[in-house]
C-alpha cells in the first residue's frame, strides 16, 4: 500500500474499529461547531459566493445581443466564455474535494483545522486521479446497464423494468464503494489497493455505512430545506467529516478527539 506521512499512524489492520450509525455524524457537528466553526463554514461560504459570482458572469456574458443573422448561434466569444466557465467549475471541484477531506483526514487525525493550516498540502493531484478514477469505473457501470438493458429489450419489454429495478439496488453499493474509493486515493492508497480495500472494507459494513449516508442525506435535506438553502454552509464540511470519520472506523484506524 502507497502511505504518506498522515496514515502512518494507522496500521490498517483491516479490522474495523466500533461505532455505531449515528457517530459520524454526531462527529461531524461538533466539530464543525467547535471553536473553529467560522473555518469550516467560512470556507463553504467562500466557495457559494464566488460559484454564485461565476454563474452571473456567466449568465451575463450569453445574455449579450447574439448575430442577428443567426439569433440562436453563439458566438466566438461566448463558446470561448462557456468552455472557460466548465473549465473553472471543474477545477474548483477538484480543489474543494482534495480540500474538504485532506481537512477532515487531518481533523480526524487530531489536527485541528484552522485557517492558517487548512490550505497547506492540498492534494490536488491526488484528487484528480481520484475524479478519472471514479468516472472511468462510472462509464463502465453505465456501460454495463445499456447492454443488459438492451439484451433485456430483445426478450420482452416486462423485463426492462425488472432488470431496470435491479440494476438500481445493484448500483446502491457501487456508488457507496466509489465515493469511498475517492477518501483511500487522497490519503495515500495506491488505486489498485485503494479499490480492494474500499470493496473490503465497505461491503463488511454495508448495511450500517449505509444506515448513516442515509441519516446524513435526510439531515441535509432538512438543513437545507428549512434554512431556505443557507445550511448548505455547514452541511458540505459535515458531508466530508462524516465520510472520513466513516473511512477511518471501516479501515482499521481510529478518530483521535480534539477539545471544544
């Protein structure tokens, strides 16, 4: 297994340590209202305004008069405009994934985040192989379905929706193992030992990972829903604590307490 010098503290014994379904995510809330709360939200808010900034500009730029010889053509400007728009957003992704959870591998670790430190050693790289990594395995998913989806046309269309429904509850744990494959590459697996230990590890708590990504995901549907959008803030470094947190417990290791 690829280490850094982070998970050498962590034998990865590959037995789990114990918690339980909601730990995570009681985790997660705590330290993102600890005394460095304005560091966890701060960042999120940071990164909300200027993706609202980018999509003005961006909005502005093609609202401009088009040809009028040909309204519903874009123009060079604004093709150019679109291509640097989905660039930005692409990098800025890259950046906050490799942000988000190098910050809650090492709040985990025991250290604490602040501004002065959660900028440094951002593992952009890493998270970048993590991205072609995960797609590559999505466009084979997908792949995979189209065929059995169109073998399944061929034979009767009842069986569409059977195989369908199927593939759906198949897909269940695939997602579950690929987000997590994502956490392993970021804090120093190789891809060949990130993808078998995510598998490993993941599917010998299936049914309790996945208790808590479903806690997470009603939570973050209530926060956002009844603060009109705003607990976005808080919910985005609580979806990277609870995950890393997660990783930590199914992967041998262990999450080191920090005070208030």
């Amino acid at each position: 297994m690829t280490t850094n010098s982070e998970n050498l503290s962590y034998p990865h014994d590959h037995q789990p340590a114990p918690w339980g379904v909601t730990d995570p995510i009681s985790y997660g809330f705590k330290r993102i209202f600890s005394r460095t709360w304005h560091m966890w939200i701060g960042l999120s808010l940071i990164f909300i305004v200027a993706l609202i900034a980018l999509i003005v500009a961006m909005i502005t730029t093609l609202s401009v008069p088009l040809d009028v010889d040909n309204p519903s053509a874009l123009t060079g400007g604004q093709i150019a405009a679109l291509v640097v728009f989905y660039g930005v957003l692409f990098v800025v992704s890259i950046y906050l994934t490799a942000l988000y959870y190098k910050a809650a591998l090492r709040e985990t670790h025991g250290q604490e985040q602040t501004w002065g430190n959660v900028f440094k050693v951002v593992p952009i790289g890493r998270a970048l192989l993590a991205f072609i990594v995960v797609l590559g395995f999505m466009l084979v998913v997908y792949a995979i379905f189209a065929l059995v989806i169109f073998l399944a046309s061929l034979v009767s269309s009842w069986l569409i929706a059977l195989v369908g429904i199927l593939a759906l509850i198949a897909f269940i744990p695939v997602a579950i193992i690929l987000s997590f494959v994502q956490v392993y590459i970021i804090d120093g697996y190789g891809v060949g030992d990130a993808l078998s230990a995510t598998r490993r590890d993941v599917m010998r708590e299936f049914w309790k990972i996945l208790a808590s990504l479903l806690l997470l995901t009603l939570i973050g549907y209530a926060i956002t829903i009844v603060t009109l959008g705003l607990g976005l803030a808080a919910y985005i470094p609580l979806a990277s604590l609870v995950t890393v947190y997660i990783y930590r417990k199914i992967s041998g290791g262990n999450v080191v307490p920090l005070s208030s």
